[in-house]
C-alpha cells in the first residue's frame, strides 16, 4: 500500500525515534508498504517518519544507481534499530534531495565512510562498514531517525538562499507528483 509522505514542517519529522521491540506487529508489511511507498515517488532511501511513525526503521534501494556506480550493485537493504558506531574518512560534497523536501537539491558534507550496527527484516544483527554512496544514502536516512534534514546540514548562505522555499513547502504551496501529508 502506498502511504503518503510526510513533508517538511510536520512535527513528526523533528521527534526522536526508538528502537522497535522484538514483538513488533505487522513488521513485514510495514517494510513492503515503506518500499511500495518509496518505489511509487522515484526515491532510492525512506525513514519511517517520513511515513509518520517514531521508529528506527529505514529501507534503502540503489540498485537503480547500479550503472552509474558499480558498488551499489544489489544493494537493497532494511535497517532497524539502526545506531551508527563511527564515522570516518574525508569529509565529501554531494547534492542531496529528499522525498519530504520536494524540489530542493543541495550539496550536502558528510564523512565518506561510516560503521552502523542494526537488524534486517529477520532481526539478525548486523554490523558493517559502508563507503561512498551507500554511506551517504545511510547517512541522509539514518539522520531522519535523528530529526534531522538534509538542510540542516547546509552552509549558511545556501540556508537563507532556500528559506522561501521551505516556506512554501510548509505552506502547501508545492507541487508533487505522489501522494503527501502535510
Ligand atoms: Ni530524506
């Protein structure tokens, strides 16, 4: 089922979210409604608030980006629970744009490799080392289970350049093509 994505402004987007307890209901068809929801607006990465819940979930799939970059081959991946345990290596500049922010891309700094620690959609833990791409695409979610947003992130003069533009997001006054909630 597809869910609607909640855009910049929703409070939800700024809350704190936890752990999921082992018992959690109806997990499975959380993930496929996540990737359902994600598929349907062209985006490779979703945290669950961007669906209005206060859980540390994120789905990511790059095998899109399988072309243009070799590593992200198969790279279809579920992260509950998800900590990052470290970030390393040299600070990289990439465009970012965000299914909750429609029409905004900016350069956004973040390490070039992190270590997370999570669980898959069969609650196996895992702890691994992802660089380049998949450690950005980790890195722009996993900030979500954070409250943070990607324009956050950027210098101070970009900040002020795209103030009205989040205005008009948190207005309404944005057009989209999937289905949100604002
Ligand atoms: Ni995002």
């Amino acid at each position: 089922m597809i869910l609607p994505i909640y855009l910049y402004g929703h409070p939800v987007l700024r809350k704190e979210t936890k752990d999921i307890p082992p018992d959690y209901p109806h997990l499975s068809l959380l993930l496929d409604n996540m990737y359902e929801t994600m598929y349907n607006a062209n985006g490779v990465g979703l945290a669950a608030p961007q669906i209005g819940l206060e859980d540390r979930i994120l789905v990511i799939d790059l095998t899109s980006c399988e072309k243009d970059d070799p590593s992200c081959t198969g790279f279809k991946k579920v992260f509950i629970n998800a900590h990052i345990i470290e970030r390393d290596g040299e600070e990289v500049l990439m465009e970012e744009g965000c299914l909750s922010i429609p029409n905004i891309h900016e350069k956004v700094p973040r390490p070039n490799q992190i270590r997370i620690r999570y669980l898959d959609e069969n609650l196996q833990p895992h702890d691994e080392v992802y660089e380049g791409y998949k450690a950005r695409v980790i890195q722009h979610e996993y900030d979500h289970l954070d409250g943070i947003l990607f324009t956050d992130r950027i210098a101070g003069i970009r900040k002020q350049l795209i103030r009205s533009k989040l205005n008009k997001i948190m207005t309404g006054n944005v057009s989209c093509s999937y289905k949100v909630k604002r």
